[in-house]
C-alpha cells in the first residue's frame, strides 16, 4: 500500500509541475478544477417547476392562491429587490386535453414577483374575484412563463415554466369518516370508522362511496340545500340507480316481500338524509335494489363525519 502511495502522489506531483508549465484552456474555461464563480440565476424550485395544483373554494368572495414560487441561485443574500417577471402561457394549457383555460375573467394577477434584499423566495400572486362563477365539474389550467429578471440575473432555461392547475371545491369537499350499517338480505354488515373522500360535483353537492362498495363501483351524489340542510341523494354517472328512505327503513322491497330490517345501530334513527353544518355530519339513509330480480334492497345507514 505504501508503494503505490507513493506512485500516485508521484503521479499528482508531475502533473502539477506539468500543469504549471502549459496553458489549461479547460481550467480557465471553468470546465473542471475549483472554480468560484457566481452564477446569478432566477429559476422555479424543482419542486413545481412543470406543474403545480391548487384548490379554490366555490364562493362569491376573493381568494388568493399560494402562487408558484420564485427562488434565487446566488452566493449570499443580494443587498437590493431583484425583481422577475411572469409571461402568460397558454400553450401549456393547450397541450393538455384534460384541462380548460382559465378565464381572463376568473383571475387577476400583475405577472410580476419581487425578491427582497436579502431573501431568496418570492411568491407570484394569483387572486380569484369570484370563484363560484367557475364550472367545478372541470379543472382549469394557467400557464406561466419566467421571462426576466433585474440586477443581473439569468432565467433558467429547464427550470422557467409551470402548468398552474386549478379545481374548485365547495364547502363539503374534504376527507371524512363513516360510521353505520349496511342491511343486505344476505350479508349484512357494520360500517365502522371508514374513510371516505367526498369529491365536488357542483355548487352544493359532493359525490361518495355508496356504504362501502366503493371498490366496486358504488358512487352517489349528495346535494344540499343550503337553507334547511335536506339532502337529495342520487346515483353517480355510471353507478347504480339510488333509494333514497327518510322517514325509516324501508319495510318493503320492490316486488312487495317484507324487507326484514330493523335498526341494528344505535344512530340509527337519526338517519333522515340531512346535513348539519354545525357538525359538519352528512346523516344518510339510501339504497339500491339488487338481486337476480333487481327487486330486493340493499341500504345503508351511515353518519358521515368531516374529519
């Protein structure tokens, strides 16, 4: 080992005697060896750059969005603003089929982000006047370009677009737990602290599993009316037909034998398809006729809890 040590250290100091001799143009080029130099550029972190997505709240009153942000590369803080500029860019919209182009309308923004003396971040801001104009049964896209920046400050050129996509969400959107029964005529079953996303279908409705045959392609819709709180319960475009039961359990199935169910949670009565803002509880009873007949009921009692 201490042979070829020495070798090597032998090697190194050759080659920097030789180095010292002739003109590196690589070195001075900045190729390879220690080079400090500082390279001020402006970029979109990683983290974003591409796409990013936001939710805005279906509602008559402004918002704004946690906008992309804006980062610095530099050796140290600056000692003064560097301001960037934004460019729309509805290409990147376009590229995407799944995707309308937001509105001028829905939207306000100057396209400009300054970074203060002394930070390296900046968000661009993106305000929503007006929300509850949007459709929510699609997702909008805003397309963003990086174009410029003061003080010396180069754009990054792989890191300088970002695809803004935006869904609008009403109030009952969100992530909540399910607690009741299933009675099926022949595999009934508990409901027991089941998760469960209800999704924005429209100003006041929300689609969700049906009981917990999520799995198999069971959806229903939720409509609330916001003055009394009642639910209109109805199937999912491409689920099953929907039962709705209000005053109970329904005592007989469709070709008219008796049911046989009875409550078999203690909830159970309080089960009248209503929505209690003050619990931010959705208080369902429905179903669907099943069977080789497609007479016999199946329903679900369930008190669906935002989380």
């Amino acid at each position: 080992m201490k042979n070829i040590f020495k070798l090597s250290f032998f090697g190194v100091a050759m080659t920097v005697a030789f180095s010292s001799c002739l003109k590196d143009k690589g070195f001075d080029n900045g190729d390879y060896g220690i080079q400090v130099i500082e390279k001020k550029g402006v970029s979109l972190p990683q983290s974003i750059a591409g796409s990013v997505d936001y939710g805005l709240l279906s509602s008559d009153a402004p918002q704004i969005l946690a906008a992309p942000i804006v980062a610095l590369e530099t050796i140290g803080a600056q000692s003064s603003d560097v301001t960037v500029q934004f460019a729309l860019k509805p290409e990147l919209v376009a590229a995407d089929p799944d995707l309308t182009l937001l509105p001028a309308s829905a939207y306000t923004t100057n396209l400009t982000a300054t970074i203060k003396a002394g930070k390296l971040l900046d968000t661009l801001d993106i305000s929503s006047p007006r929300a509850s104009d949007l459709d929510p049964n699609l997702t909008y896209g805003l397309g963003l370009e990086l174009v410029s920046a003061s003080n010396g400050f180069t754009v990054a050129s792989n890191m300088k677009e970002v695809l803004v996509r935006i869904t609008v969400k009403n109030i009952y959107d969100g992530e909540y737990t399910a607690n009741g029964y299933f009675y099926h005529p022949t595999a009934p079953r508990a409901i027991t602290n089941r998760p469960k996303t209800l999704a924005t279908t429209g100003p006041n409705s929300v689609e969700v599993e049906l009981g917990d045959l999520g799995g198999s392609g069971y959806f229903a819709i939720f409509t609330v009316d916001p003055g009394t709180g009642a639910l209109t319960i109805s199937q999912a475009p491409g689920s099953t037909p929907i039962n709705i039961f209000t005053s109970g359990l329904p005592a007989q199935n469709l070709d008219g034998t008796a049911t046989g169910f009875t409550g078999a949670w203690p909830s159970a009565d309080q089960c009248n398809n209503v929505y209690d803002p003050a619990t931010h509880e959705f208080r369902v009873r429905y179903g669907y006729p099943g069977g080789t007949s497609g007479q016999i009921f199946r329903v679900t009692e369930e008190i669906i809890k935002l989380n």
